[in-house]
C-alpha cells in the first residue's frame, strides 16, 4: 500500500501522517495551512498545496507517487462554484457529478469517492488505518449521566436522524426536552457559540453528535478534539454524547482530562433509528 493523504484543515491529517509515518508517501494540502500545523507532518513526505478543483493537477502527482490508496481527512470549506477554479479533468468531473454539486456534503463526497475510484484508487476512512480514533461505547468520563441527561440525548438522536435523511447536520444541542439548535454549514463549534445563550435556567444543554443515517463511513465521518471540549466547557454545556464507532474521537487523553476538569460528560452511545 502506497498512502496518500487529502488533507482539509484540522488536526486529523497530521494524527494520521504521523501514525502511518512509514506507509505515507504524499500529501495533497486542499486547504491553505498554517506553517506551524504543517511541521507536524513527518519530514521528506512531498507535500502538494493546491485548490480542491484542480483535479487533473491532483491525479498526475498522485500517479506520480504511485499512490494506490488515499484517506480523505480533515475540514474542508465548501466553495462556491465561481471559487473552484476547475480544471479540464475538475469539468469533466463536474459532469459526472451533476445535481451531487449542489446537494448536501454527504451526497458530493460520496460522488467523488466513486470518481476517485474510477481512477483505480482505493479509499479507506481514517478509522480504517487509525482504529484508536473511533469513539468507544460506554461513560468515556467521571461525571455520569443522569436519567434527564438520557431524556436530552433521545431527543438530540430523533432530531439528528431526522435532520440526516435530508442530508443535513451531524449535530444538535438540547436543553431540557427542548432542541436549542441544529447543525448545518458553520460546524459544531459554531454551533455551540450559538446556542450558548438560547440555554434557559436550570440544567444546561447537551451536544449530541453521529453519524447521517446514508453517511459515506469513508468520509467526513462526525469528529470532535480538545477544541470542542474547549467549546463546551466555555458555553456551559453538561456533555457530549457522540455515536459510538461512527465518531471520531481526536487526542482522547487530552479531551478526556479537560472533560474530567470541566466536570463535562463524554459518552459513547449506540444510536438507534427508533422513533
């Protein structure tokens, strides 16, 4: 296996250039980087920074690394079509995705992990070649849930399923029965920042986040860091509640301790579809 890296922004390309230091053989920047978060890639990987519509310029130096198999990883801005500056390959791409363009994320990533593999290129999620980074089932923290924080999360996972069948969010915020905000193109941090001064008195709010429904396992799998712990602790929240094996967990020690310090809930849970 020849591993090449499509990296957004974030700290899950470098968890993972670091952890496959010896399987690594290129990294495509797809988003403009800071110097001091692309020092963490390991040294003498060749490095390409390019836009996300320069696909012709991507496969040649891909192909030119005889890269077999490549992992999508870390945030990336949704452009505006006039913004892609497609290339001729980026066009003819861009036909074969049609309507996938201006549908939800799920549904475009999807369309282009089938064009990718159109190109005799086998791509893996960053769970398959990091296992660690899939959140565990279980109380992953000290503080425990109550039967109201269990109530909360219920109605957070009917609210998301929902939202997921359209193609949208992979997170929502409740408070004591009530759904506080829904995630759509800002992100969870965003989100989070939001709905902070919605909360009402009494026990706080819960962010509560998984997987679509129809979600590619491969790609843009729902992820949260120490930033997020961050996040929450600063609005007020009482936890996270995160579906377990279909969440990324990113520097769990980190996130575990600022959650115990925090007196902040993190719990893995299984999500069911049932109403």
């Amino acid at each position: 296996m020849r591993l090449g890296l499509l990296c957004g922004k974030g700290r899950l390309p470098y968890l993972l250039a670091r952890a496959q230091r010896h399987n690594t053989f290129a990294i495509v920047c797809l988003e403009d980087l800071e110097e001091e978060t692309t020092e963490n890639f390991p040294s003498g990987i060749p490095c390409l920074q390019t836009s996300i519509g320069a696909i012709g310029k991507i496969l040649r130096f891909l192909k030119a690394h005889q890269i077999d198999t490549i992992v999508m990883a870390g945030a990336l801005r949704r452009p505006t079509l006039s913004e892609l500056k497609l290339d001729v390959v980026g066009i003819k791409w861009s036909a074969h995705l049609g309507r996938r363009l201006f549908q939800g994320d799920d549904a475009l990533l999807s369309g282009i992990t089938a064009l990718l593999e159109r190109e005799k290129l086998t791509v893996l999620g960053a769970h398959e070649i990091m296992t660690s980074l899939l959140t565990p089932a279980g109380i992953l923290s000290k503080k425990a849930l109550t039967p109201e924080d269990q109530e909360d999360i219920t109605v957070g996972i009917r609210v998301m399923r929902q939202l997921g069948k359209t193609d949208v969010g992979q997170a929502v915020v409740v408070q004591q029965g009530l759904t506080l905000g829904v995630e759509a193109i800002e992100g969870t941090q965003e989100l989070i920042k939001r709905c902070a001064s919605f909360q009402r008195a009494g026990r706080a709010a819960i962010l509560v986040k998984g997987a679509k429904p129809q979600q590619e396992m491969r790609v843009d799998l729902p992820t949260i860091g120490s930033e997020t712990l961050e996040a929450l602790h600063i609005a007020g929240f009482r936890g996270v509640a995160l579906e377990a094996g279909k969440t990324l967990l990113l520097d769990r020690e980190i996130v575990l301790e600022k959650a115990d310090s925090y007196e902040i809930f993190v719990a893995g849970m299984e999500f069911s579809y049932a109403s």
